[in-house]
C-alpha cells in the first residue's frame, strides 16, 4: 500500500500514524523498508578502504540515478575480509518519511536488520537465518555468533519458480548453503513458502514460522489477534526499544 501510485493508499496511512501519534503521544517512527527498493551488495574490504573504488561501485550499481540522491550505508560482515552495502534511492525515502512529518524523528529499517533486532531481544546464539517473505520478493539474512553473516533478497513473479532461483543464488552464495541451526520465517505466505522451500535448506536447522506470542517471546495481555503474527512480526521487532 504504501508503494501505491496512486497515492489513495498512502494518504490513508498517513492519517492513521497521525491518530496514533496524537493517541499515544508518539515521537518516533521506525519504517520498515521494502527489500526491492534496495540495493543489497557484498563488497571486498579492499574496495571500502579506496574512496575512488568506493564511488566507482557505486555508481555501476545505481548506474541513472544521480549520486546526490544516493544514500550509501556500509555494515560489517562476520568475515572481515568484505563489507555488506545498503543502497537507497533518496526520493523513496523521501516519500516515506512524509508519514512522520509530525513525529520527532523517523528511520528505515531494512529487512535484514530484522535478524539484528532479533538477535537484541531473543539473544538465540550460534547461527541462524532469517527468511522475510514479501508479495513479489523473499530477503534471505544469515548471522553466525551475533554477527551479520550475509543477506540478499530474490525476486519472482510465481512462488512455484522460487526452487530454481533458490539454487541459482546459492551457487554464488556460499553462505546460504551454511549451517543454521534455526531457521526464522516471517511474512506473507509464510506457509507457502516453508513448504516450497524447507527441502532446500539445512537438514538440521529448526525451521520456525513467527506466528505466535511464545515464538517471538512477547508477552500481551491480548489471547487472540485478528491479523497473522507472522505477518506482523518486524513491526513487533521495530516498536521494541533497546538500550
């Protein structure tokens, strides 16, 4: 909804953080990005350390956009030979911060942070992976001793087609063919998608769909919910604060 043209979507949402804000007397907003209007790389440490070959991949990554409206993030690997980069085009975030005109401040969250939040408040330990599952995408995050590991996102138009890029990324990605000994999936189709994919991945990873209270260790006061959990598990991970 909040990618619609049209903007209708948009505006209906802006209206409704606008009511929370005013409710709960909020003052910040944490946003959860969408994976497909991103650009996620694997860069060798050698490249980061050359400010000239920094800019030059860069630009052959976001080759059309104007650099001015490029924002680079860079993050550590558990491999300390490569860095992991975060592209965004400025004027998606741009849009997006348009929902939080009123509150004090306003971050995008990428979905393979996801796995860093969660690693906050379940504390899980040795090697797991994260699945993210979207409408047209899946991200992919592995972590290994509390460290991001790796993290891609694979398009597709049909669910059915997901086996062959699956095998296709994995050629390339050492990683993804690692051993993880939990397996967190969340999102839309998470049924689905665990069903499609599950023989692609680690015999001995637990594979756990975050659709309820105890999985994602939170405690309510609410029993039932009128909405998946699975669905709403980031927002869960983003509304917790940690210090």
């Amino acid at each position: 909804m909040l990618l619609d043209e049209s903007g209708q979507h948009f505006r209906g949402i802006r209206q409704t953080v606008a009511q929370l804000k005013q409710e709960y007397n909020i003052r910040q907003l944490r946003i959860h990005s969408f994976p497909t209007q991103e650009c996620w790389t694997t860069v060798p440490k050698i490249v980061y350390d050359n400010a000239d070959e920094r800019e030059h991949y860069i630009k052959i990554l976001m080759s059309g956009t104007d650099r001015s409206q490029i924002q680079a993030t860079w993050y550590n690997l558990s491999n300390q030979k490569y860095k992991f980069l975060l592209l965004r085009d400025k004027t998606y975030q741009k849009d997006l911060h348009q929902l939080a005109s009123d509150t004090a401040t306003a971050d995008l969250i990428s979905d393979f942070e996801i796995g860093s939040r969660w690693i906050q408040h379940a504390n899980p330990g040795g090697s797991f992976m994260t699945i993210g599952c979207f409408k047209d995408c899946i991200s992919i995050t592995s972590f290994i001793l509390g460290k991001l590991r790796g993290a891609t996102y694979i398009k597709f138009d049909d669910l059915q087609d997901l086996p062959y890029f699956w095998l296709q990324y994995t050629k390339e990605l050492a990683w993804m063919r690692g051993l993880h000994e939990k397996i967190y999936v969340y999102g839309m189709e998470a049924f689905r998608i665990i069903d499609i994919l599950e023989p692609f991945w680690d015999d001995s990873g637990v594979v756990t769909k975050m659709d309820s209270l105890e999985k994602i260790q939170i405690q309510a006061d609410e029993a039932t919910y009128g909405f998946s959990l699975e669905k709403a598990f980031p927002a869960m991970m983003l509304a917790l604060d940690y210090h």
